[in-house]
C-alpha cells in the first residue's frame, strides 16, 4: 500500500508540532524544514484543523500547534482522515467482478494495515524528542550527546 503526499506532509507536520518544545509554529517554518510547498501546506493545515487535529491561531503572533496532548492523537484517526481507503482499485465494469473475491481481500488487508497505526499515537512518533529537536533546529545538541537516529 503506498500512501499519499498528502498524508506524508500531514505526518510531518504532526510530527514537526508533536516535537515542539513551546509555542506556536509558522506554516512557513515547516515549509521550510520540510522543502514542501507552503500552499500544499497550508491545505494541509486547514484541513487538519477543521478536523480537530490542529489548533489555528489568528493574527500577528498566530500560528499552529496540536489540538490536543500527543499521545491523544491516534494515527490510525489521522489516516483515515487524510486517505480515502474505501476502494483500493476500482472494480466497477469489470467483467470478473461478480465472481471475483479480490476486493474482499483488498477490505481486509486494509483493515489490517489501519490497525497497525491505530496501536499509536504521536506520542509514539516524538519520544526521541531530543533528537528530534535537534534534526528540526529546535535546539543545539549538546556537548557528547548522541543525536543519531
């Protein structure tokens, strides 16, 4: 299964203000972090908040951060919201359709790959914070501090 571009920057997005040590996030700095256009972001970002993923803060010291705590954020949810899983292939027309049991192995498999991120939060995406926070340009590493993945 191959996921969207989409889902790609809404991870990094969630993942770049599940990190954050403090305050508000720019679209532009993560943007900029992630070489991502600043309007597909910015779509992203919409959508996410209007889906109560992301809180959007008005004006001039405005900016995004998470809705809710981390580790309240299951990714199986943020999946759902950010892929259409329903149909896998189109089967519509197709001669074999009546017979055929591929979609039905299609639905499960699916099932079975959202199950997979319905075990985690982005809790579980951000524990290594520090390093994190380093990779991201939150902050310096620290003298002898070990900032590899």
């Amino acid at each position: 299964m191959r996921l969207t571009k989409y889902t790609d920057y809404a991870m990094r997005l969630m993942i770049y203000l599940g990190s954050q040590p403090t305050g508000l996030s720019s679209i532009r700095e993560i943007s900029d972090t992630f070489s991502v256009s600043q309007n597909h972001m910015m779509k992203v970002v919409q959508d996410l908040a209007n889906a109560g993923f992301l809180e959007a803060v008005r004006g001039r010291n405005g900016g995004i951060r998470l809705a809710r705590a981390a580790n309240e954020i299951n990714l199986g949810a943020l999946l759902r919201h950010t892929e259409e899983l329903s149909d896998l292939i189109d089967c519509r027309g197709c001669r074999i359709a009546p017979a055929c049991s591929l979609p039905s192995v299609l639905s499960e498999a699916t099932v079975a790959f959202v199950a997979v991120f319905d075990k985690y939060t982005l809790a579980d995406l951000v524990e290594k914070r520090s390093t994190l926070g380093v990779l991201l340009g939150f902050r310096a590493a620290l003298p002898g501090e070990d900032c590899t993945l």
